[in-house]
C-alpha cells in the first residue's frame, strides 16, 4: 500500500496540481477519488521514536517550542507557527467535488467518510493547539469575506463538528482495505484516542468550565474501545517471550500481518525508505531521563521507588529485577551494539557516551541494531496498535468509577501479561511518587493505569499530550535528569566487574596514556564539574550526583501554556480573532 501511495501521490501532482484541479477534469472516477483521499495521508513515521523529547521521559539539546516559551518571555509575535489551512482546504475541496464521480452510495459514502475522517484529524490538532478555533466546512474564496473574517468558534461547537465527521467515517468507510489504508477500524482508534483526549481534558481542565460534560467522552472512549477489542480482530503480539515480543514490534520490516496492528506506516527499501535516524541513539539532541527510567515497576509488581536508597542506585543496579521493556526501550548493561555511525564510542559492548546537556541514557525503542541498510530502510512504523485501545479502556473506565478487576484483567493485565509482569489489581495501593506526579488523582489504580501507559507507550510520541490533557504541565519544569555518581573516579559501566569509565575533577587533564582494565580495554576519561565549566559532564554537585542536562528549564504557566496565541499577524489581518487565556 506503500507503494501505491507513493506512486499515486506523484502521479497526483503531475496531473492535477491543486491549482489546477477542476470539476472539468477531475472527480470523474473511483480512480480519480482514490488518487485524491490518497494524498490526503499525513500518519507519523520513524520520526516518531523521538517526539517524546521535552517532556519528562526525554530531554532534548534541540530547539522546541515549549521549552523556549519557559525560558523566555512569550507572545504572539514570537509564538507564530500553527495556524496553518492549506491541509483543511484540500480537503474541503474534496467534500465539495466528489459528488461529481455519481458513484454507488456506499462507494460515496466510502469517499466522504475517508475526507471527513482527515478533517476530524485535523480539527483535533487546532484544538489541542489553539482550544478555540473557526470551524469551516466549505472551501473559502478570496471574496468570501463572511468566513474569511469570522472569529473563533467554541471549542464546545467545533468538537461536536468533529465527532460528527469521526462517526460518519466510523459508519461509513469500507470495513476491509489493503494494509496500510484507513479502514473502519482507523477509524474508530482515532476516534476513541479524540474521545479520552477531550474527555479528561474538560474534566482535568476547569479554565474550560466544561467538567459536567467530560463523562460523555469518557463514555465515548470506553464504548469505542470496547467495540475494537469485542469485534477488531486484534490481539496482543505475543510468542511468549516477554524479552523481546515488546520490542519487536518496533524494529520490525514487515508489520503488515502483525496481529496488534491498526495502522502502520510501512516502508521498502529503496521504493519507500523508512526516514529512520540512527540519531535515536546517538548524542544528538535527545536523550531518555531517570524519571522515566524510575516509573519502571520492578519484575515482582512492585514500585522501584520502594527500595531504601534507589535515588542512589547506579547504572548497573538500576537495570536489575525489573519490567522487561526496560531492556527493550533502554540500552542495558551488557547491550551489543552494532550500529554505530552516530556513536563515537563505537561497537561492542555498551559502554555510556557521556557528554554535556546528555543523560548518560541511550534509547534502543526503534533504534535497528543492523548494519544491514535494507533493513533500515526498511523498518515500519506502528501508528495504532491493539495495546493502546486496551490502555484507552482502561483509563475511560476508570476516570467514570465504573473499573472492574474484569476491566484490568481484559486490558491492563493482558499487556502486563505479555511484558512477563504480575497483574494489576483494583486494591493496588497507591504509589507516594505517582501521586506527587498527580495530585489531582485519588485513585490508586488509576495511577497504575497511568503508570501502564507512560511505559507501554514511552517514547513513541504520546506523553506530551498525556500530560496537557491531564493538566501535569507542571511536570515539564523539572530537569531532565541522567546517571548517578557516588563520586568521582572509576566506575563499572557493563556490569563485568571491570572498571570501564573514569571521572576527573574539572581541575585536572586527561592523560595521554590512559589505563586499561582487567580485559586489556582502555578506560573512557571525562572531566566532570557544574555548569559554566569547561568539563565533558555535568554532575548535580560538581563531584557527585546525578548528571544534568539543564541549569534551568523554566517555568510552566498555567493555564495559559496549555495553549498557544493566535498568531498577531493573523489578528492583524482578522481582527475579529480573540487571544485567549491570558496570550498577547
């Protein structure tokens, strides 16, 4: 599917550029109609396995836009990207011209729910972005000075609008479709993601005022996800190997028959490349934290945190007796690597690259251990899988009271079934660090829930949006932590027994001629000290502590950070445009 996409998309654009495209030569045939819904597909790929970055499972040396309106001063002459309508357009153009093909009503309707089901997409992005937005439902001319210079419409209308288009296209397009194509089922996985999305952000959120209406969502969600889980057809990937069925699913070339699959992005070899980046696990911009690390459970069900002096744990320990896809997401002590090209410290067994405004930690979560260059280019990428729906139940029936052991057992515990983890109960106690992360939550096993979610789905792009909807942007203000250091001076790395790193004070040089261990390896010197020194690592008190990635990650505001200006450009040119919740 892949490929026709590829190929219809060029083929679309040599024959009818938007420009050109008219009801005289276009919108004629089936054929023509699928050339179009095709290009209207915008699903993530590889790039993904870094877009946890700035939050508090990843920290990032990049450029982002949440971090610099906490370190600086914003408004919105200087917070201007978003308000973009080039894709809505195109898809209104659509809606307006398909009709012409005079197809079978199902077929139509196949059509228009497929257009319908983009632009709920879409909305849903304006309103994460902006709450408030105006809604437009037809293509706009230069003349059409109505809608050209409308203000925004509520956050309320515009929802309903866009559920309104999640239902139709969950009614309507086809059941079946080639892999890789929107499919009823796409469908209702992105509507139950919108529905738990708007659902706990009106009940988490009271700047809205509108928490006597989240439960409809919620129920939404929970009745969506039901329906995939009863009648989807999907399953949980699982050979019975909890030490790599996880992590599979993320280094995998064919997910076409993967049975967790709603929706991937697949890739070929020099057909398709997959875009994949070797930076996800070099030194390059993102690097995984301890606080993520931390909210691993421990192989027993129990909280890390439990342990006496777990703050103090170092890099071997921390990795000992723990959930499994902590190996399968983190390098581990003792991990191979092979692939190297953005590593400098090169092959063979891990051993940490340290290095300024870095944690110290490295992601193995997509990142294809091959010198294999078909395989790379090759990799798919899981936009939906089964696991998610049964965390959006899950959470759904939770947020209502409505939670039943039977509940976590057809959801939770099936995922911790197949990480080779303990089940989750509904009298689980509650864990004293998940409930400083959330305050406004007083059940314990919706915690856990949150818990599951943060690690099932870590570094895959969701946690940004968890903690906005959960009104946590309070979370985005602490730093991004790495390592623990007793002190200075020589340190087991690969959990051999051999000394593998050594740390200088920043007063001191690094020897030409450096020291070997036990296995004839020589020992990898940094300088370490605080910020403002000349040093290779950043340790929190010079000569111990955790490594720092960050003097100062500024403050989040609430609630006004949850959202983002209108562009004053734009309010410049409408000024019937509004800024909301305190923006200029």
């Amino acid at each position: 599917m892949a490929v026709v996409f590829t190929a219809c998309n060029d083929e679309f654009l040599d024959r009818v550029p938007e420009t050109s495209i008219g009801k005289e030569n276009f919108f004629n045939t089936e054929e023509d109609l699928k050339i179009y819904t095709n290009g209207l597909y915008n699903f993530p790929g590889t790039g993904n396995y870094n877009a946890d970055r700035g939050t508090d499972n990843a920290g990032t040396t990049g450029n982002m836009e949440i971090k610099t309106m906490m370190t600086t001063s914003p408004n919105s002459t200087t917070i201007t990207g978003g308000w973009t309508w080039n894709e809505l357009r195109s898809i209104n153009f659509f809606l307006e011209n398909f009709e012409k093909a005079g197809l079978g009503e199902d077929v139509m309707n196949h059509y228009e729910g497929l257009a319908r089901f983009f632009r709920a997409n879409f909305y849903m992005s304006k309103v994460k972005r902006y709450s408030d937005v105006p809604w437009y439902d037809q293509v706009i001319g230069t003349a059409d000075e109505d809608a050209l210079y409308k203000a925004q419409d509520s956050r309320e209308m515009v929802v309903e609008k866009i559920f309104e288009d999640y239902q139709f296209a969950a009614e309507n397009i086809y059941q079946v479709q080639p892999s890789g194509a929107v499919d009823q089922w796409v469908a209702k996985a992105f509507m139950a993601k919108a529905a738990l999305y708007e659902g706990t952000y009106r009940k988490y959120h009271a700047e809205l005022a509108l928490e006597s209406t989240a439960n409809e969502f919620l129920t939404l969600a929970g009745d969506i996800a039901k329906d995939i889980m009863d009648n989807g057809g999907y399953s949980l990937y699982d050979t019975g190997n909890p030490t790599t069925d996880y992590g599979s699913l993320f280094t995998s070339i064919n997910l076409e028959s993967n049975p967790e699959i709603i929706l991937a992005t697949f890739a070929e070899h020099e057909v398709r490349n997959s875009g994949w980046s070797e930076t996800i696990f070099g030194n390059y911009e993102v690097s995984p934290t301890k606080d993520l690390l931390q909210s691993y459970l421990m192989a027993d069900g129990s909280f890390y945190s439990d342990q006496a002096g777990f703050e103090t744990f170092q890099f071997v320990e921390e990795f000992a007796y723990r959930d499994p896809r902590l190996n399968q997401t983190y390098a581990f002590p003792g991990f191979n690597l092979i692939y190297t090209s953005t590593y400098s410290q090169g092959g063979g067994i891990y051993v940490q690259q340290l290095a300024k405004n870095f944690s110290g930690y490295h992601q193995i979560k997509g990142f294809m251990n091959t010198l294999d260059l078909s395989a790379r280019n090759s990799v798919d990428f899981p936009v939906i899988r089964f696991a998610e729906i049964l965390l959006t139940y899950a959470e759904a029936k939770a947020e209502l009271n409505e939670l039943t052991q039977n509940d976590l057992d057809i959801s939770i515990n099936l995922i911790r079934d197949r990480a080779g983890m303990p089940p989750l109960s509904i009298a689980v106690v509650a864990d004293p660090v998940q409930q400083a992360r959330y305050p406004q939550v007083t059940s314990a096993v919706l915690l856990e829930i949150r818990r599951e979610r943060r690690i099932e789905l870590a570094l895959e792009g969701y946690r940004y949006d968890d903690l906005m909807r959960w009104n946590a942007g309070q979370l985005l203000e602490n730093e991004p932590e790495g390592l623990y250091f007793p002190s200075l001076g020589k340190f087991d790395i690969t959990g051999d027994g051999e000394f593998d790193i050594h740390l200088l004070p920043a007063s001191e040089s690094i020897p030409d001629v450096k020291e070997t261990n036990g296995l004839g390896t020589q020992l990898v010197y940094y300088r370490a000290g605080t910020f403002g020194e000349d040093v290779g690592v950043f340790l929190k008190n010079g000569d111990s502590g955790t490594i720092q990635t960050i003097e100062d990650r500024g403050s989040f505001v609430a609630p006004k950070y949850y959202y983002r200006p209108v562009p004053q450009v734009q309010v410049t040119l409408n000024p019937n445009l509004e800024q909301l919740f305190g923006w200029d």
